[in-house]
C-alpha cells in the first residue's frame, strides 16, 4: 500500500490492533473551528495532563534524562511531535488527522521511533509498538461531533505481553487524557462564540 496523507480511515494506517480506545463529544460549533481547536489545545488548557506527565516523568528526572516538551503554550500536539517522536500520518487542513507512534513505551527509559508515513505502514520489526491517535469530526445535528481514536498494535508475542501490562496501567489515565482534550477543545470554540 502507498501512503496517503489525506487518507484519514484508522483502518488504512493500522487495520489490525490488540488494544482501542475511542471517544466523543459534541460541540457547538462548525467542524472547522472544532478541527483548529483540537490542534491548538495546550497542556495549560487541560486539567489533567501536566500533572499525569509529571508523575510519568520522575523516572526520567531522577535519571536525568527528562524531555521537556509540554509547556503550557505549546500545542499539545506538537509538543508529542517534537518532545516524543509521533509523527502525523494523514490530515485535512481544519479536519481530520492521523498521528502515529511506534517504539518501546514502557521501560523506564522510552525508546520512539519516527517514521515517514510509508515507514510506518511497512513497519513490523518485533520488540515495539505501532500506535495512531486519531481525530476526526463529523456534523451533528447539536454542531459537530469530535472523536479522537486510539490504537495499538504490538508487533510479536514479548511486546505484546510488555505492553498488556503497560496498557493496564496507563490505560485509565490515557483515556482520561483524551477526554479532557476534547474538553478543552469544546471549551476553547465556545468561549470564542458565547456559546
């Protein structure tokens, strides 16, 4: 398959996965505003995430290694970008996007990877993860409906049962970090409308 960065299906980028999470809010607003909105959001418009990446991010301090790349006026995206190493797959200009990761999460010292976005789906060396978040809007009859997905595909049987582990553990937190970005998200468009 050749990439296609307008090609915003999860199912072309990562068809096959052992872990999903999916969630949704509708916002009051056009789809447009809501899709600027999810890429401007910042770790200081959200409640939860600075304080869950503080904690995740002790090991490394006490190591010396940390990675600054959440501060609070850089888009959250783009902090993943250039703090983590995920790396965008596909979007739509104010619509949807496909981000990807692929790498070793859950040592104490995480190992990322950044690919091209045909790397990415030639890409299935054992010993690692292949992830996507996406985001993608639809018209609602209440304004538009934001969805963020993510999946999670480990390439061989070690990753996979590292990862079970992992998963279990950060999955809550994962989840509630995702909520509170379309939160913040709804927050910002509305704000800006009266709404």
């Amino acid at each position: 398959m050749v990439a296609d960065s307008t090609d915003t299906s999860c199912d072309t980028w990562l068809p096959e996965y052992q872990w999903r999470t999916h969630h949704s809010r509708v916002i009051d607003a056009d789809p447009a505003a809501v899709g600027r909105a999810v890429r401007a959001v910042t770790p200081g418009d959200m409640y939860v995430l600075r304080p869950l990446v503080f904690v995740r991010s002790i090991p490394a301090r006490v190591m010396r290694d940390e990675k600054r790349f959440l501060g609070a006026d850089l888009p959250v995206l783009e902090g993943l970008i250039q703090g983590v190493g995920a790396f965008t797959l596909a979007e739509v200009p104010d619509g949807d996007l496909v981000v990807g990761f692929v790498g070793e999460p859950w040592g104490l010292r995480q190992h990322w990877l950044t690919l091209t976005p045909q790397e990415y789906l030639d890409f299935d060396e054992p010993g690692n993860i292949k992830g996507l978040m996406a985001f993608s809007q639809t018209t609602d009859e209440r304004g538009t409906r934001l969805r963020t997905e993510t999946r999670v595909h480990a390439t061989d049987p070690r990753s996979r049962r590292k990862f079970r582990f992992y998963w279990a553990m950060i999955e809550p937190f994962s989840s509630l970090i995702r909520r509170d970005w379309l939160a913040a998200a709804a927050r910002a468009v509305e704000d800006k409308t009266g709404k």
